[in-house]
C-alpha cells in the first residue's frame, strides 16, 4: 500500500492535528508552570504602601498578544517568500522546477532565528512550583471516613498515602 495514498490523508491530517494539539498544551502547562518564577518577587512591604502589580496577569496578555500575532506574521513572510519564489522562477529555470525552495529556505532561516534567540536568554534560577492540572480540585467531596460522597473509598495517588 502507498504511504501517500489519498485516501490515507485524513488519517495523516487527524494525527498531525492530534499532536500539534498535545504540543500545544504542553507548551501551556509549561509555560504556566515556569511563568511565576520568571516574576520579580514582591516588594518587602508588601500590600502596605500600595496594591501589588498583577504580573501574572500581564504575562498572560503579553503572551496572548505576541501569540496572535506571531503565527500571522510568519505566515506573510513565508508568502511573500513564496511568491518571490516563483517570480524568480520565471526567470531561473532552478526555481520553476523547485518552487518550494525559496519559502522552505525562509522557514529553515525563521527557524534557525528563533533557536538562536531561546539559545541565548538567560533564565533566572529559581524554584519553581509544581505545574497545576485545571481539573485539580474538581474531584468529589471526600468524608473523615475516607469515603467520598457517592460512598466509594476514596482514590488516592501512591505518593499521597
């Protein structure tokens, strides 16, 4: 059976679909993890002078902000370098029998860039508290007994007995 056979393409699409998504939230539970550690610490005096800035709140804006807008823009600059691409292939026979070269270079280079930035940042050393699960807490009410509402013993992980 051919690997790229068409009727194999949606199978390919729901499995790059499937972990750019788990991609995705690992990047965000990462990201949420290291973020307070990243943060000036308070002041000394703390709340007594004045109300203390909310950094994580800003964090998550700038984050939102750059975010819808970096994938747009590296959009365009893959576009325009595509259609140079072919502009050049009316003219150089190299580039009309390769016509993804150009845009494909352009990627390699915005890729090669954004290493090289994360290369060189410096991140401050610090203890970082464990990442939280958004379903942490949601879990049933649980007795002095050890059973939860519904009347089961209660569940708990080995680390927690």
């Amino acid at each position: 059976m051919d690997r790229l056979d068409p009727g194999s393409a949606l199978w390919y699409l729901l499995g790059t679909v499937f972990v750019t998504g788990a991609a995705e939230r690992l990047w965000t539970i990462s990201r949420e993890g290291a973020a307070p550690a990243l943060l000036p610490a308070p002041p000394l005096e703390g709340a007594a002078v004045r109300p203390l800035p909310d950094h994580l709140g800003a964090l998550r804006r700038l984050s939102q902000r750059t975010g819808f807008l970096a994938v747009p823009a590296a959009a365009v600059v893959l576009l325009v370098a595509t259609l140079v691409g072919e502009l050049l292939g009316v003219g150089l026979d190299w580039f009309s029998l390769h016509r993804a070269a150009l845009g494909s270079y352009v990627a390699a280079g915005l890729f090669a860039a954004s290493v090289t930035v994360l290369y060189a940042m410096a991140l401050p050393g610090g203890e970082t508290p464990r990442p939280r699960s958004p379903l942490e807490g949601s879990a049933a009410a649980v007795r002095e007994d050890g059973r939860s509402e519904e009347g089961r013993p209660e569940e708990r992980w080995p680390e927690e007995r």
